[in-house]
C-alpha cells in the first residue's frame, strides 16, 4: 500500500490518481489531494502566489525558510530611535534622552537543579541518588535571571516621591486661592519655607535624571522634550529660590500684598508629571521581554535523549545535533528534527496557525514547541539552540519591537524648533530691557520678564497634549473591548493603509466545524448524523470531534458503539444499532466495501460543500448513506467587519498558511482585494517587511505564534485575544474574543484620537504664541502692559486645563 503524500492515508496502488515527478510516482486517495499536491508543487516551484481576485500574479521565489539575519550590531546596548547610537554599557540617548536598550533580545539564564520527587528539599546540581531514599533525582530547570527593571523601578520610585511630596505643596498654594483662610493658620513666610523644603527633594533628587536629560541635550545641541522640561523647571524653581531667600531683588510691582511670589507648585507639577510619562513608556517598552519569555515557554526544559538503547534526560541546552529524542504524547517537541520511529499526530498550530493536527511519520520533519498528540516519536534533532525556527521567531519578534519609535517622539520633534525660539525669545527679552528698560531696577524688570518668558513656554500643555489624549482614547477602547499594550499603536493606526490578517482564528473560528451534510436518498439527515457521530465518539480525531460536536448542536442522542476500531489515516468503524457503520475517506471505503463504490456512482454531493473542505464519507452497511464537508467557518461578523475596513478606504490583504483552495474560498466569500496563501512565519514577516520598504503603512492582525515575526513587524500589530500568548505580547493592540468588528473601531478610536491630539497641541501653542509676547513685554510701549509670572503661571495652567478638557471629550466619541 502506498501513502498519500497530503493526506497520508494508505491508498493502493493500483488506484489511477497519480502523478509523476521527478521520476518517482505518488498515490492518491482522491482527486482533491491530488489537486492540493499539484499546486504545492506550484508554489515549491515558483514561490507563494499573491492572488488577486479574478487573477493569479506569481510573485518572486522565495524559499521557504527563516530570512537572513540583518547584520547586527557589536555594541551590546543602542537607542531604539536614533538610529546609530551605540555604547557599550547601560546610558542614556545623547540625542532623544532615550534610555539605551540591549542590542539583541536574551533569553532568561536557565539553570537544572536535580531534585527528589519524595523529598523536594533535596536539591544539587548534577544527577545522582537521593540521600534519603535512593530514588534517582530528576531535572527541574529554574529561571536564573529576567528583564532588568532597574531603570523603571527607579523611575517608578522617583514619581511616587514626587506625586507624595508634591500634593501638599499644590495644596499650600491653591488652597488660598480657592478662599480657604490657610493664613490663619500658617503665615505666608512659613507656608513658603514649607514649600521650599517639600519641593527641593522633587526637583533635586526626583527630577534629577530629567535635569540631567535637559543639560545633556543643550550640551549636545540636541534639543528635545527634555530641554523644555529642565528649562521650565529650573526657571520656575530658581526663581521661586530667589524670591524666598533675596525677596528685596523683586520689584514691589509685582508683589503680591508685600510679598515676592514663588511658583514651587509649578516645579513639582511638571516633575511628577514628566515622572510619570516615563513610567509609561518605560513599561510599554519592557513588554519586548514579555513576547521572548512567552516564546521561550514554548520550548520544554527537558529532553528525552536516547542512547544505546537506554534514556535518560537532559537539559535543552545539552542537546546536540543527531541527538535522538523521544517524545511522548501530549509533550512538546524539544527542538526541530526529523522522525526516525513512531507515528503520531503533532498540534502544529501556533507555529502554522492550522486547526487540524498534521500527521508524522517516519523522515517527516517536526518544529521545536510543537505539541506531539497521540503516539509516541523518536525525533533526531537536526537544528538546535539558535538555529531553529522557534529561536529565529524569537530573534525576528524582539528586532521588529524595538524598532518602533514611541508617540512622544512626535512632541520631541516639535520642541526641537520650539526650544530655539523660547529660548532666544528669554535672551532677547533679558537684553532688551536690562539696556531700555524705562522702569528701575532695570535688571530685576529684565530678569523678572525673561523668566516669565520661559514660564509661559512651559512644556506642561506640550507634554499633556499627547498623553491626556492617548491616556482617555485608551480607557475608551477598553470599554469596546480594544486593548492597547503600545500607545504609539493608536498615532501608527491612524495612517495605515493596508490591512492584513491571517486566516484562521482571525477571519475564521479556528477550529474545525460540520459545513455541510448530504445524504443517500434512502436516508435522512439526522439518522445518518447520528450513526456517524455515534462511531466517531471513541476517536480522538479534530474531525470526530467536529462531527460528534455538529450532533451535539441539533441535541442527537448517541447509541453505544460496539467493535469500535480506527484505521490510521483511513476511518473507524463499529456497530451501531446493529448497523455496521464505516466513516473515513473514499478510498478506504471503496476498499472496504464494493458497494460503497458502485453507489458512490449515483451520489450527488450537496453545493454547499466548499471546495477546500475535508470530505468524509459514511456507509452503512456496505452502501454509501452520505457525504459530510468538514471546514474552519467563517465567523459571523468577519463579513461585516471586512465591509467597514473598505470604507474606511483600506485594503485588505490575507496572509495564510493554508492551501491556496481554502484561502480563495474565503477571500471570495469576504471580498479580500487580495491574498496569499502556503506561507511559513517567515514568509509573512518577510511580506510585511516588503510592504513597509513600498512606503505602504500596515497593521497586521492575526492569532497564532506563526502571526508573532508580522505583528511585530507591521507599523501595527493588533492580536486576537482567543490567540496565542505571544502573538498578544508581540502586538500593540489587542482584540478582545477575537471580534474583527473591533479592528474596525480600533481604526475610528485611533484617528479620532490623533485628531483630539491635533487639537491638543493646537491649544498648547496657541496660548505660547500668544502669552510669549505679552510676557516679553512687546506691548508695554503701546498699552503698558506687562505679563507678571503669576500671570504667566496662570497662563500655563488654563492651558494645561484646555488640554485636559478636550481630551476629556473622548470618552463619548462615537466609534460606530
């Protein structure tokens, strides 16, 4: 008997559905496998086919294997958004104030500890006996070290100084302006002094890492957020130490009841907010260790390794190429190799995204992190350690993640023109009325306007705008169930125009289902349901299971099922109801029966079985009673769903790892522009790349750990949450019960919240290009008017308040 080459089902050869290649002859069971082989042939030859609609175009080959590796830098640690800055130990960006980022992403260090299964207290770290009993001690691998949180702990710490200490210091300085007689109990000269020293920590121990950012940049000429920051701090807080301990040097003009003002509040505001924006990105940023150690997870601690007959166990870093391994069911493949005995069925579905379990037999090829289901394997590793597809999806996901350029990038652009010129405006200001000042001391005047310059100019609108808004329009879409891991995913989303998604468990269910059922016409549905579902119960099978859940769902009884046996890669049978009943392929039950095959003659097979479907087949008694089509079904809103995205003027592209018959299926059905199907992780991170270098902006959404290199790759990756781990750790958005109507709001929350952030930095601006002239004294020769740094203070505040305002709007926003 020979083996079919798709399905593996055993297949005689006298059978005439062959086919020649390359000098040897392949069998087949039916005339849908034969098809499927000849267009895998097809793609083999020419490289997977980018389909579009009413057309094939064949795209250039590609093998299929994992890409070559970009050459890689030899500093351990460079900036994710510089390009070119590189050091040799932990610092800080010269050019963005960024915090360097390792090179290459690690995995935790593994260490095995031998252990006693009776007595755990027993621990060492070689093989041996137990002390106390004699049993031989068994591995157990320990996590020895993961992602270093030094810098977001110590971030962490310094906002919530900052936010403790801070708090009673705004107090100390709202209070009275809300009417509250704080005088009656501390006098103005003590409730500065207590300012001075709740303050000082804030900005000298809390705030020095940002000071330290800001003096680097102006030393550089590299001017960014933190420029502002320091600058608006120190201006704020120097003065403030000026009018506490040389109030004499303050104009009486601008004293408040004999007072000089300070402005402490303003210093520890700005620093615990800033704080506090680097406590979010620090933490969106480590999440590139969380998708390598969900990864990692995949691959088991121990291997069974096989030698001279006799097996022992050993750590996954001691296994060697040509090592043999034996895999027992429901364990994972240690590494990639190829089977030498057993057969089984291997779960390959977070590596290939695919319901159905592939068959493996002797010289097929397994993938490490696979899960062996039925049988036992003996597998001869032939890649380990970094050269297999696991460790090179790990390396892809981690360089794909830290090449994004977080949104705040967008404020360090703008204030990389904007620092100049507040700065040049303060110095300008500073000299003009130190030499034609009309009013004396002319030096006070010219420091007390230069100051409320660089007040006005303060960054604390500019660093609200992009923030408040991302901060509301994320609350928004967690309550329509869009879950953003990455804030710089939602001002990426927003420009995307193109959209693709993976197949299974995205567009359809992921699992296998009964699509259709026709029947014999001396049968009815039910009873040919039930018989069939009824010899299927014993199976293990996706596609008894699919059969026996279809029964379930129209509430069949099941009778017993006696003399139950299965065929691998063929059927089962038994006796139901005194009733011989035969479920498999056609070619085991034209094998099987001659009169299944003279009745298959005169079947007619129900249009709505889809082309792609598996077709099991039933007979009873010998004859053909009817045709189940077993298929992975579209979810009921994917439709809809591809709909919206077309009105939003996107296009969308499907990438499978399926056949290119159940890919067309479904595209046809959805309306996909175009799709691409037979494609292996690498294929798909490699699409993604190629469309990024076209100048096409994409967001990829997907399920499988297969879909984890192009989430991680795309300008967008948005992950179903009925996935994978690691496909939702890799993406920056994620899609609660894998609705794709969400992707769909996830687009509207997106531009609506880049449009609120417009607005945001539109109100921030405003109020400086208004507030700075006033406050450099343009107007004082025409109108007398002078703008105090109380003035400017209050200034700044209105338009922190607008920032917060119209942010706040979001939480209505209609995404519908």
């Amino acid at each position: 008997m020979a083996i079919d080459p798709i399905c593996h089902m055993q297949v005689d050869e006298s059978t005439d559905l062959t086919v020649e290649r390359d000098g040897q002859t392949y069998y087949f069971c039916c005339e849908s496998c034969r098809r499927k082989f000849l267009d895998r042939k097809s793609l083999d030859a020419g490289g997977p086919q980018l389909v579009q609609l009413g057309g094939i175009k064949p795209l250039e080959a590609h093998p299929h294997a994992m890409p070559a590796q970009s050459p890689r830098t030899k500093a351990p640690y460079i900036c994710p958004m510089c390009p070119g800055v590189e050091s040799d130990r932990p610092a800080s960006c010269p050019k963005c104030g960024m915090a360097l980022e390792p090179a290459q992403p690690t995995a935790p260090a593994r260490k095995t500890v031998y252990t006693c299964p009776k007595h755990p207290e027993i621990a060492q770290d070689s093989p041996g006996a137990c002390p106390k009993c004699g049993m031989a001690l068994e591995p157990n691998s320990i996590e020895l070290a993961s992602d270093d949180d030094g810098e977001l702990n110590d971030m962490t710490r310094r906002f919530w100084v900052a936010a403790i200490l801070g708090l009673p210091v705004v107090l100390l300085a709202m209070l009275p302006m809300m009417g509250v007689p704080l005088d009656r109990w501390l006098s103005p000269q003590t409730a500065r002094w207590l300012e001075l020293v709740l303050t000082t920590p804030v900005v000298v121990w809390a705030g020095w890492p940002l000071v330290v950012r800001g003096a680097r940049s102006l030393m550089t000429g590299n001017l960014n957020m933190f420029t502002l920051i320091a600058l608006g701090v120190g201006a704020t807080f120097l003065f403030s130490l000026a009018a506490t301990f040389f109030p004499g040097l303050i104009p009486s003009e601008f004293k408040d009841h004999g007072h000089a003002p300070v402005y402490f509040e303003a210093a520890a505001v700005i620093t615990a907010l800033v704080l506090l924006g680097q406590v979010l990105e620090l933490r969106a940023r480590r999440r590139t260790g969380s998708a390598i150690r969900e990864l990692l997870a995949l691959a088991p601690p121990i291997a069974h390794v096989v030698h001279n007959g006799s097996e022992h166990d050993v750590p996954l870093e001691a296994v060697r190429e040509g090592d043999l391994l034996r895999v027992r069911p429901g364990e994972k493949i240690p590494t990639d190799g190829q089977v030498t005995e057993g057969e089984s069925r291997v779960d390959q579905s977070l590596l290939t995204g695919e319901p159905v379990p592939v068959a493996r037999v002797g010289g097929d090829d397994v993938v490490g992190g696979t899960v062996n289901q039925t049988g036992t394997l003996v597998v001869r590793a032939t890649r380990v350690g970094q050269d297999t597809v696991l460790a090179q999806i790990v390396r892809m996901v981690g360089e794909a993640q830290r090449s994004r350029a977080p949104i705040q990038r967008l404020a360090d652009v703008v204030a990389g023109h904007f620092v100049p010129a507040v700065v040049l405006a303060a110095m300008l200001t500073f000299a003009a009325w130190a030499w034609l000042s009309p009013l004396e001391p002319k030096l006070a005047f010219a420091l007390m306007n230069a100051v409320a310059v660089v007040m006005i100019a303060c960054p604390c609108a500019l660093g609200l705008a992009t923030p408040m808004s991302v901060m509301v329009g994320v609350g928004r879409g967690a309550k329509e169930g869009i879950l953003v891991r990455d804030a710089a995913m939602l001002e990426a989303l927003a420009k995307v125009d193109t959209v693709v998604v993976d197949k299974t468990g995205t567009l359809t269910a992921g699992k296998p289902a009964l699509i259709a059922l026709a029947v014999a016409d001396a049968w009815n549905e039910a009873d040919v349901l039930t018989l069939a579902a009824a010899v299927e119960h014993p199976s293990e099978h996706p596609l008894a299971r699919a059969i026996v859940a279809a029964a379930g769902e129209r509430h069949l009884s099941l009778p017993p099922v006696a003399g139950f046996a299965s065929t691998t890669g063929c059927g089962v049978q038994g006796l139901v109801a005194g009733r011989r009943v035969l479920v498999g392929s056609q070619a085991w039950l034209s094998q099987e029966s001659p009169q299944f095959a003279e009745s298959l003659g005169h079947f007619n097979r129900s249009d709505d079985a889809e082309a792609s479907a598996t077709h099991v087949y039933v007979a009873i008694d010998g004859h053909l009673a009817g045709m189940l089509a077993v298929a992975d079904p579209i979810k009921p809103t994917t439709a809809a769903a591809v709909a919206a995205l077309h009105q939003l003027g996107l296009q969308v592209v499907m990438l499978t790892g399926d056949g290119p018959l159940a890919a067309r299926a479904v595209a046809e059905t959805l309306g996909i522009d175009r799709f691409e199907a037979g494609l292996t992780p690498a294929d798909k991170h490699r699409r993604i790349e190629q469309w990024k270098a076209e100048g096409r902006r994409v967001a990829m959404a997907g399920d499988g750990i297969n879909d984890a290199p192009a989430l991680a790759a795309a300008d967008v990756g948005l992950a179903m949450s009925t996935g994978a781990d690691v496909a939702i750790e890799a993406a920056g958005i994620t899609l609660l019960h894998g609705d794709l109507q969400r992707l769909v709001k996830a687009v509207r929350l997106s531009r609506t919240v880049m449009r609120n952030i417009r607005q945001n930095l539109l109100f921030a601006f405003l109020y400086n290009l208004l507030g700075v002239p006033v406050a450099a004294g343009v107007f004082y020769p025409f109108f007398g008017i002078l703008l105090s740094p109380m003035i400017a203070a209050g200034a700044m505040s209105l338009s922190s308040l607008s920032v917060i305002g119209n942010s706040l709007r979001l939480r209505s926003a209609r995404l519908d």
